[in-house]
C-alpha cells in the first residue's frame, strides 16, 4: 500500500499536516456515536456533529478512502471533500491519482488503513477482489459502487462490507465529469447481507445521504432483478436503437437530421462508455436476458397491434403506458406531508438494515433518518421521516416483524 500523499503546501507544511490528518484518522472510533442524515438535523454545510456521549462530549472525525477515481470516486471523493471529510484516494493509474490530488478532488493519494470508510469504485469485474483487498488492509467499513451486486456480496461474509449502488451519472467520462452535487436527489441502493453489521450500514447510509441521495436497501438478488430492468436493458435498447438508426442513415442520408427531442432522449444513454457495459452485461446476463426476453414479448404484441389495425387495442396500450409514466415515483416530499417513525432496532444482526429493507419492499418512500446507538444498552433507535399516506402500510409490516415503531405526524 503506497504511503498517502498529501498536496497541500510546502513539503515541510505537507508533512506535518498529513501527521495531523493521520492522527484524526487513527483516533479511535466511538461506536455509540449517532450518525445522522444532514437533512434531517440540519447540522450545518460541514456535516459534522457534535454528541454527547456518556460524560464526554465527542467530535466525529470522518476519513474516507476511495480506490478507483474515475466518474463516480471523483464524484463522491470531491462530494465527501466538501462536506469535511479528509478524503485519501487511489487509482490503477498512478498519473489518475496525482491529477485528483492537483484538482483538489483529494487530500492526499494513498490509502489510509484507519479511514473509517472504503469505497471501491472501480469495474464490476475487479470489486470483489479489491473488496477482499480493502478488508485486509483497512479497519473500517468497505463498500463498493458497482451497478451489480449478487457476486460482490454472496462472495463476502465480512460484517464490516456493505454493498451499495448510487444511481446517478454523466454522459462525461472520468474525472472531467465529476460532480460534488452528482447523488442530489439520486437513489443510492444499499444490498446489506445476513452478515453485515448495523454499524456498517448506519455508516454507509449516513455517507449517502450527506451527499444528498435518497437511501434504499434492497437484497442484492432483488436489485439486480430490478436493475437489469431501470437500468441494463434500457442502455442496451437505446444501443440497438441507435444502431438501427445508423445503419438505415446509409440509405436514407436526412435520417440522422431528422432526429428530434424524443430521439436523442431516448438514446442519450447510448453515448455511455462502452467498456463498463461488458462487466455488466457478464455479471448479470440472467436478469437482463430475462428483461430482454420480456420486452422483446411486448414489442411484438406491439408490432402485431400496429400491423392488424387494431386501433382499440393500440390506444388502451399506449393509455396504460401512460399511467404508469404519470405514476413514477416523485422526488421531495413536502413537510406536510411527512411523519416521523422512531423505531428501537431489535438486537439480532442486520435489523438496522431490515428496516430499510422492508421500506423498499413496501414502496415508502424514506425522506430521511437518524441511527442512535446508546451507551447505556445494546439497542439503538432509527429514526425515520416517510410519507405520511404510507405511515398504517408501514407501521404495519414493521409490526409484523417484530418491531414497536411509535410514530408522530409532523405538522
């Protein structure tokens, strides 16, 4: 592991202040220290808090280390960065890192062993050994942002990974493309296990969210289903539709001018980098061949429509396409709207991440949250902002499961 570099001043100034950075680092860990979603506090722009705990009062320092300093690390580095975290990173390619550390993306390059949290950014292929790698050598929370997760996680027993999947991105590549605001408003999926801790979800969790990304926990199985269909086959289908497009531009020359709005919306995603979608396609070939096989079934019921002039049967298919668009979930929720569920966490490993889980299973929409671990006993508390239309649904599975939840409609 390469010694982390700093860039900041003097050599002389560069040292003694990656001692200081190193010293925060290796400060050890409070485990009954709160983390908490910055929206749901409101805790300032540097997303530090202050806590008591016990008789003293404790100032969470937070290191992250990222490997893998393309579109997404650089994203989540210089967003992490930003927001107060001392932030080391690494790359295959040497030349990556010092570019991310002249950008101001990192603080230093190297990895830090005492960061309390790893992301593995880097091609599907290479997560788990890079996984395995980062458990080795580091003592705090690894987690990784590949777009599939079955193999990553059903390969790892470790309860200090947690994998996870933001889904957000740019048509940029790199560090060109990197955005401290890039997760605003995204969904980032957490795929807890039966051996991931709840200290090492709350903390994932807490890291997504203070980039500004709407937390979801889904098994890893499950987000791969659901993936192939959001995500993989609509990258392929506007790939082959692009395709097409080219290939009928040969005979008809204004094809391509044609091209309107609805076009190049539909294809924008073709113009992602090609190389990613191999490991992709490899890893979760079942899902997506099954998404394909299902969509393909529906393109010929549509092209069998069109062909026999079955006008009714075209409109109730284009009428329920509709709905369903007009129904997609919206983003933001306005205060009114919300209630707050606290929810003591049953002592029994990944209940934490249970009830995330069980809030994506039910379609609740979770605003924000809190995670408390008391020093006076081995529970803690998750406290959770949700729509308050879907407060009895959840309530109910929550029940049903074994937890008390209280709840109070916020006014």
């Amino acid at each position: 592991m390469a010694p982390a570099r700093s860039g900041r001043g003097s050599s002389t100034h560069r040292r003694n202040a990656e001692r200081g950075d190193l010293a925060r680092c290796t400060q050890a860990r409070e485990p009954d220290v709160a983390l908490v979603a910055p929206s749901l506090t409101g805790i300032g722009a540097e997303g530090l808090r202050t806590l008591s705990v016990g008789s003293s009062t404790v100032s969470p320092q937070r290191c992250v280390n990222v490997l893998g300093l393309g579109l997404i690390g650089g994203s989540i580095g210089v967003g992490l960065r930003e927001r107060g975290w001392l932030v080391h990173g690494e790359d295959r390619t040497p030349e990556r890192g010092e570019d991310a550390l002249r950008r101001g993306f990192i603080d230093a390059v190297g990895l830090n062993p005492s960061a309390d949290l790893t992301v593995i950014a880097a091609p599907v292929l290479a997560v788990p050994g890079l996984v395995m790698q980062a458990l080795d050598t580091t003592t705090g929370v690894v987690t990784d942002v590949g777009s599939v997760k079955s193999h990553i996680v059903n390969g790892c027993s470790d309860p200090r990974f947690i994998g996870g999947h933001p889904m957000a991105g740019s048509e940029l590549e790199g560090l060109d493309g990197a955005d401290p605001n890039m997760f605003n408003g995204a969904v980032w999926v957490l795929t807890p296990s039966a051996h991931t801790s709840d200290d090492s979800f709350s903390i994932a969790a807490a890291m997504a969210s203070e980039l500004g990304a709407e937390v979801l926990a889904l098994a890893a199985d499950r987000h791969d289903e659901v993936v192939a269909v959001v995500s993989h086959v609509p990258h392929l289908t506007a790939s082959a539709l692009m395709g097409l497009a080219s290939e009928r531009s040969e005979e008809h020359a204004v094809l391509l001018r044609m091209a309107a709005g609805g076009f190049r919306d539909m294809t924008r995603i073709a113009s992602g980098h090609p190389s990613i979608w191999l490991d992709i396609c490899a890893e979760n070939r079942v899902a997506i061949t099954e998404t394909l096989d299902g969509l393909i079934e529906r393109l010929i019921d549509m092209r069998n429509v069109v062909y026999d002039g079955d006008r009714q049967g075209l409109l109730e298919r284009l009428q329920r396409a509709r709905e369903a668009r007009a129904n997609l979930p919206v983003r933001g929720i306005h205060p009114t709207d919300l209630a707050e569920v606290r929810i003591p966490i049953l002592d029994r490993p990944g209940a934490a991440a249970e009830i995330f889980t069980l809030a994506a299973e039910l379609g609740v929409n979770v605003s924000s949250f809190e995670v408390v671990h008391s020093v006076e006993g081995n529970r803690g508390i998750t406290v959770l902002l949700i729509d308050a239309a879907a407060v009895e649904r959840y309530r109910g599975g929550l029940i049903a499961r074994g937890f008390r939840p209280s709840v109070q409609r916020l006014s």
